[in-house]
C-alpha cells in the first residue's frame, strides 16, 4: 500500500509541475518556492498544537486548491502560482512519508510515525 500511495503522490507531484509550466515563470522560480511551504514549521516553537496546526494549513491539498483556483478566477498569475506551490509542495511531502501532523509530535503524522 505504500508504494501505491507513493505512486499516487509523485503522478500529484508531477500535475503540480505540469500545472506550473501553464504560468508564465522561469523554471528557477519553482525550484526556488518549492520549500517555502516548510516554513511553517517554525509554529512548533510555540509548542505541538500550534505547530502541527501551522504545518497542516500550509500542507493541506484542499487549502492548495482552493487557492489556485482563487488565481484563475482573479486572473492573477501570482495567486495561482502560491497554489501551485502549496499543491506540488505539498504531494511531493507525502510522496517522501512526510503526512500532515498529529498534536503528539512533529514525527507523528496522519500517514504514521517518520522514521518507522
């Protein structure tokens, strides 16, 4: 089952990168906003709570969707790469094991413990 999921996730990951090629940005762009969505791990300073809900906001497909789609219907390039990123960031996570977190701890998440 964890290789069909990872299959599933890389086949996302690459509709991120095709969904890229439709905006009108240098291919630099991508490489350089595709860990920009990590950030939000800096929530885990103020503890497990409040990090693993940071983390799970900017790692939520739907979030990543939604904004995306928000770009197409303002016509803004810039909207639509955010949830490009989200979205490519996001699968190309749970493609490596990394799923959204539980409130336990930054190693455990919704796809089990990292590291396990």
């Amino acid at each position: 089952m964890k290789k069909l999921i990872q299959l599933e996730e890389a086949l996302l990951f690459g509709l991120g990168i095709y969904l890229f090629s439709q905006l009108g940005y240098a291919w630099w762009w991508f490489a350089a906003l595709l860990l920009v969505p990590d950030l939000s791990m800096i929530g885990y300073v103020f503890g497990n709570k409040v990090g693993a809900w940071c983390y799970n906001i900017a790692h939520h497909r739907a979030l990543a969707i939604g904004v995306y789609l928000l770009g197409i219907y303002l016509s803004n390039e810039v909207v639509q790469l955010a949830g490009v990123i989200l979205f490519a960031h996001s699968s190309m996570d749970r493609m490596f094991g990394y799923g959204l977190k539980l409130e336990q701890g930054f190693k455990f998440t919704h796809l089990g413990e990292i590291g396990k």
